[in-house]
C-alpha cells in the first residue's frame, strides 16, 4: 500500500462515529490536537479508518477549517505506515477522530510532528 489515503480509509459510519463519541472509546490531547481512538471488534477493509473535525466554533471560516483538514490529512498520510503495520500483523482495525483545538491556524511541520507523536502514542497503547 503506498502512501495515499483512500476513501476507504475514512470513516463515514454514522452508526461507528455516534459509538465512538458516546463511550467506549480512548482519548488524549497533544495541543492543538485531541485524538479519540476505538479498537473495533470486525476485521475492516483497511486497518485504520479516520475522521477529521475542525469546529466551527474555533474557525468560522470554511476556508480556514478546509486548511486545517488538509494539513491532517496529509501528515497523517505520510505518517500511517507504523500504525498499519502493526495492527495488519495483529489482524486489528480501529476507528481513529482527530480534533482540532486550537483557535489559531499552525504551521503543516508543527501540525505533522504532532499527529506523529500522536500515532506513536496510539500504536504503543495497542499493543
């Protein structure tokens, strides 16, 4: 699999995303990121499915919210490999939110270290 983010890899479930946010899930913050991440029981098409939210309480702007999202977007799609690979070999998939916190617009090399770090994270817990 090469370093693209398919529509397969984002997660469009109501039913996951209502389950997700209701309970049952895990959640840190690394600012201005807050990840939530749920385990699913049923072996997925992919091992990893996402979901981007910026709030329009902290950007009002859809021109601002879209550049937010394009920025974890991408720094998660350079960064997915280590987490796919190791839920892949554990035969795993897992839901994963990401949330913008902050109301300031940051820079992609800030944005990208911290979804790094916050795979990272995400990876060592599942094990």
């Amino acid at each position: 699999m090469g370093n693209t983010l398919c529509k397969a890899e984002r997660l469009n479930s109501k039913i996951l995303i209502e389950k997700m946010f209701a309970g049952g899930s895990k959640s840190f913050s690394i600012f201005p990121l807050r990840v939530v991440y749920m385990p699913l029981k049923e072996q997925a098409a992919v091992p990893v499915s996402i979901l981007i939210s910026v709030p329009k309480k902290r950007f009002k702007r859809a021109v601002k919210r879209n550049r937010v999202k394009r920025q974890i977007r991408e720094a998660y799609r350079v960064n997915k490999h280590q987490l796919s690979e190791i839920l892949s070999e554990k035969q795993q998939s897992m839901c994963i939110a990401f949330i913008y916190l902050s109301d300031q617009l940051s820079p992609s090399a800030e944005i990208a270290e911290k979804v790094k770090i916050l795979l990272a994270r995400i990876a060592e817990k599942s094990v």
